[in-house]
C-alpha cells in the first residue's frame, strides 16, 4: 500500500491498451491526457483505453484533462531567427511584418495594456530577458538584460504582471466540453492568475469533475489561499514557476502550497522535470530520486512524470522507480513521524472530529485500515487530511467519486453498492478489505459513515470491528 499516487502523461510512448496496462501495473494510479498536444480523436481513443484497463483490472483509475491555457508568443522572424546581444535595444509591437535583430512581432495587445516602465520580460523560457524602458497600447521598447537567440512562436512570459486574459480560451472551452462529454474525473486549469479564473472555470465545469488549478503564475501564489479555497486540487507546476520566479524560491513555494493545500484538505500534485533524465536513460540521477523523495516526505497526494512517460524511451521504468522512490520513503520511520509532527486541528465539524477520531484510534489499536463509507468522497478526504499510518480504504457506491478520490493520498478506492444497515456496514468493510488484502484474520479495522446511510455529509459513525480468523 503506497500512500502518495502517482500521475502519468499518456503520450505516444504509452498509448495503447497493452502499455497503458503495463504502466498500471508498474504504479500509475492516474493518467494524464495533455490537451496542449494531439486531437480528439487520438484523446478519445485513449479514455477508451483507459477504461478498458480499468475493467480489466478491477480498480477505479481517474483521468486528468490537462487544458492548454493562453499561449503568449512572439511571431515570425525573417530568416527564422534572430541574435540579440545583451545591452541592445529591441522592439516589441504588433506590426506581422517579420521579426529582425531590432523588433519582433508580438501579436498579444493585452500584454502591452499590462506593461510599465521597470517590467521584465522572459523570452524561450527566460533564455533571453528584457526590461521595458518605454511602451504604449501597441508597442514596448526594451533593453536586452540577457542575449541568446530568439526564433519564431517563441513563448513569452510577464511575470511581475497580471494580464487581463481569461485562463479559458476558445480552443480551452471545446476540450473541457470533449474532455467533460468522455467523463474526465479532474479538469486542469492552465495560467490561472486569479481566483475570478478559477470562478469562470467552476462555471463551466460545474459538478461534472473536479476542478484541479495549476499554479504556474506568481500571481497566482500571491492569492493562493482564495484559489484554493475554490479549487478541489492543486499542481505544483514547477517548470512554468521556475521561468516566472527565481529557481531558488521554488522548492520553499512548493512547500507553502503543500502545507496550505493540507490544511485545507485538498490534493496536491507536484509536478515537472521530477525524473527528467529517464527520458532518455534507464536510471534517473541522485539528485532527481531525492527530489521526487522530498515531495512525499513533505506530504503530497501525488508526484507526476510528464515527458518521462509522455514520450520518453522508458516510460515503464520511470513509473517503477518512482513506485520505488515513494515506497522507500513510506518504509522510513521518519515519514509518519514526519507528518505526524505536522498534524493539523480538525476543524469543528462532526465529519472532522470523526475522522479526527478515527485515525487516533486506528493509531492507539494497530488497525489495519480506516475503511470510510463515501458518497462524494469529502469524508474520505478529510481522513486523508490527517495523514494516517493505516491505509484508507474508501468505499462508495458512485464510481466518479472512486475515480476521482485515486488521485488522493492513501486511499485505496473500491466501487461497490450503497449500504443499507449497520450490520451491512460492517460485513461490507471485514470483507472488502479482506478481498483487497488490506486487512487479514484476527486483525481490526475502524469504520467511519454516517446515517442515514447514502447522505453525502453525514459522517456521524465511528465502529471497530473485528476481521474473524
């Protein structure tokens, strides 16, 4: 029983039934379907395949629709590319005409609207850096604070602003439709700088899955507690903070966000580069097993391979190191301990103060596992807050929630029918977690649900019971 899940781009180095199979097998407990890249079709075929393996395997698999976001990017450039020194002047504006050695294209008014003297701007993922000297509604001048060479569509980032762009854009709102019309469980919101982004896409999605936020933007960690407050998940994506903020303020804002996104009981994911080598060697270096370590030491949900499984030469031995990697850290006496030290006050709800409750007496008797009877998961989620040494076994009659809870830390999800009395309720809980080789004879388990029985919201029970030898 591995505690922190593991997420996993599907691309075209683990599509198809077999491979997607075989990067189960090795740990994935979520696929990630990136809309950045590939058409519906190619998408649709992959939630069939998905679904394929997860009936033949048994067990809930949640699917992640990753949207794409606004896209800034510069224009052409005659010749297809251009050398800028440092010190030199360039010119952004929104003339096509081909881009040179003294300006370039910069087909985005809304960037120029956000822009003042002092700003900088990051060009190709902050290779070449420039700072605004003069700028109107249609043009910046710029300093070239660090050279490189710039070719065409290469991106832009404006990290010291806030752009008045939506996160949703057309191509954005035809995928979530698509994704949401397939039954994506959780939808991925890209370039989200403000709670209202999070608002327009809770509109569109509704109920339908569930909303996860990618913090990419420091404008977004600025707000994070409002964000979060509206989303149902969280991304660390690393790769687009490490371009918009300085590299060594990123491993202390993806604690924050770890920290902040437990205490207010939702999942999050780290995510980018975490074994970035092993797109093109069998073993990823030292320094990247210890980065994907510190995730799960410090209490994420999930850890997430990209490019690793997305297109890498060794997408199934990626998937297994990092099922190795979090498997180690769980076997380590100071992980518990660890997350222990750092357990929060339940909040003074009846469904807190039982599964506050729960994990202390599972803790006190040796349970084997807290088994949590879940119709829209939100018990289950507040027992995982607690971040318990028993696995929890989270049992619900709607299969979306079972999908959706695979991405939550330590739980184990199963499909089954809604219970009906208390002596169902503890037969269905001995049993299950028996089938599921979580709890075996002579050993306990503690039961949380509430009555009546099928109510979302009414955890209000709390019961040991014995597995008979």
């Amino acid at each position: 029983m591995r505690s922190a899940k593991i997420v996993a781009t599907i691309g075209p180095a683990s599509s198809g039934s077999e491979r997607l199979r075989a990067l189960f097998d090795a740990g994935v407990d979520v696929f990630r379907l990136n809309f950045s890249h590939g058409t519906h079709d190619e998408h649709r075929a992959r939630f069939e395949e998905i679904r394929a393996v997860e009936a033949e395997v048994g067990r809930p698999i949640g699917i992640l629709a990753d949207l794409q976001g606004p896209k800034l990017r510069l224009g052409n450039f005659a010749g297809g590319k251009a050398e800028l020194p440092a010190g030199c002047h360039f010119r952004l504006d929104l003339d096509t005409k081909p881009g040179d050695t003294s300006r370039a294209p910069l087909p985005h008014p809304e960037v120029f609207e956000a822009l003042h003297p002092g700003t900088e701007l990051l060009l190709d993922d902050g290779k070449v850096r420039l700072r605004v000297i003069d700028c109107g509604a249609d043009f910046a001048d710029t300093e070239c604070l660090v050279g490189g060479t710039l070719s065409d569509h290469k991106g832009v980032n404006v990290p010291g602003a806030v752009l008045p762009i939506s996160a949703m854009t057309e191509k954005d709102r035809a995928d979530l439709s698509f994704a949401l019309g397939q039954g994506a469980d959780w939808v991925a919101l890209s370039f989200v700088q403000r709670p209202e982004d999070v608002a327009e896409g809770r509109k569109l999605i509704g109920n339908a899955a569930g909303l996860m936020v990618k913090l990419e933007k420091p404008a977004a960690i600025r707000r994070l507690d409002e964000i979060i407050d509206l989303a149902d998940a969280l991304m660390v994506a690393r790769g687009d903070l490490g371009v918009e903020m300085p590299p060594e303020d990123v491993p202390s804002v993806q604690k924050q966000i770890i920290h902040a996104c437990r205490l207010a009981g939702k999942p999050v994911i780290v995510a980018t580069q975490m074994l970035e080598s092993m797109i093109t060697a069998p073993t990823p270096t030292r320094a990247e097993a210890s980065d994907v370590a510190t995730a799960v030491y410090e209490g994420a949900d999930a850890v997430m391979l990209s490019a690793e499984t997305a297109v890498g030469q060794y997408p199934i031995e990626a998937t297994a190191m990092m099922d190795r990697i979090a498997r180690r850290v769980q076997e380590d006496p100071l992980y518990f301990s660890t997350l222990e030290a750092g357990r929060l006050a339940p909040e003074h709800t009846d469904r807190d103060a039982i599964s506050a409750a729960a994990c202390q007496v599972a803790a006190t008797i040796g349970a084997a596992a807290i088994v949590s009877f879940t119709s829209s998961g939100a018990t289950a989620l507040r027992a995982a807050r607690e971040r318990p040494a028993a696995p929890i076994l989270a049992l619900t009659p709607n299969i979306a929630t079972a999908r959706r809870l695979a991405l939550l830390w330590g739980a184990h999800c199963v499909h089954l029918a809604d219970i009906t009395s208390f002596a169902e309720m503890v037969q269905k809980a001995v049993r299950t977690a028996q089938r599921e080789e979580i709890a075996g004879p002579g050993q306990r388990v503690v039961i949380t649900a509430g009555v009546p029985f099928g109510t979302p919201g009414s955890t209000n029970i709390l019961r040991i019971a014995w597995v008979e030898r």
